[in-house]
C-alpha cells in the first residue's frame, strides 16, 4: 500500500503543469432589473436579404431577462454604423446600460464606442475569443 501512495505521488509531481497558469473564471453579477447588463454579438455569414442585402445580424441579449434584440446588418458596417444601430434601435428602447459584455470585435473595441459608452457611464466587459463562460449569451 506504501508503494501505491508513493507511486501516486511521483505521477502527480511528473504530471503537475510547469506552463503558465490559467487565469480564473470570474463569474459576472446578476442584474437587479432588466436591461441593465447585456450581451452583444455578431452573426457573420448569413445569406444576403432585405432591401440592404444584409448578412449579417447583430445580437443584443438582456441578461436579466434572457430576451434577445436581433437586429439585421452588413457584415462592412464600421463602427459607427453598429454604434448608431445600438444607440437609436436597442438604447432607445431599453434605456442606458450599466455593462456591455463583447468579444472583441474591432467594432467594440473602436475609440468611437468606448468614448460613447464612458459618456454614458456605461462599463465595457470584453470576453476571450471563442470562451462561452463569459459571453455566452449573445
């Protein structure tokens, strides 16, 4: 039995991870009321319609309420135009966020967005590429 633990020991020594430590998952808060903290996405590859060809949809999720706001686009609108959508088509309709959780898209990581959203005092959170457990919502 001795041999066992000892032999249980070395393997775990052998196998302990020498790289660089992953960072922790910090689960965001829970809204107190709707429209407070939301999700904000892209989906890109869409076949084109409407009057504007659009093909692309920009997905906005409430976190509180899990409703999501989808609005069609065009996979070139810059960052103006996805400002613009959000502000005159989401904001209008909710009121002024406390958080805005994104990937990081060049469209919300543009100066234009973050000096918007400081105005507004709203809080930008940007999640790691392609990792569910923080912008999994949108």
């Amino acid at each position: 039995m001795l041999q066992s633990i000892s032999k249980t020991v070395t393997d775990v020594k052998k196998n302990k991870s020498t790289g660089t430590r992953l960072g922790i998952v910090i689960k965001t808060k829970e809204p107190s009321r709707p429209c407070k903290v939301v999700h904000v996405d892209w989906v890109t590859g869409l076949p084109p319609g409407g009057d504007r060809r659009n093909n692309a949809c920009l997905v906005s999720v409430d976190k509180f309420r899990k409703t999501p706001i989808l609005l069609p686009c065009h996979k070139d609108d810059t960052a103006m135009d996805t400002d613009l959508m959000i502000w005159n088509r989401v904001v209008s309709w909710t009121g002024i966020f406390t958080n805005i959780i994104s990937d990081r898209d060049p469209k919300f990581t543009s100066a234009l967005w973050t000096n918007l959203n400081q105005l507004f005092g709203t809080k930008l959170s940007f999640s790691t590429a392609y990792h569910p457990q923080t912008d999994g919502l949108a």
